[in-house]
C-alpha cells in the first residue's frame, strides 16, 4: 500500500486515525490498527471522546 493510499483511508475515516507526538514522531493506536487489519473493508474510525 503507497504512502498516498494510507492518507486517502485515514482522511476518509477508512483507516485509524495517527497522532502526532512531535513533528516527526506519528502513532496510531494499537487496539486500532488491530481492528482495520481484521477486517479493512468494512473499518470505520470510531470518534475519540477527549
């Protein structure tokens, strides 16, 4: 999968969402990433509650 394809999901909500520690340094979710690789079709972000 390109860099390119990655940020279309991510931007659609197709793919877990990153966060960024600093400028250089983005991270998801492991429990996210988790559920997109079980099933990434049908995968939708789930809004996180601050």
């Amino acid at each position: 999968m390109s860099r390119e394809t990655w940020r279309k999901l991510v931007k659609s909500g197709r793919a877990p969402q990153p966060q960024r520690w600093t400028e250089r340094c983005t991270v998801y979710s492991n429990e996210e990433v988790h559920r997109w690789m079980k099933d990434p079709a049908g995968y939708q972000a789930q809004s996180i509650a601050a």
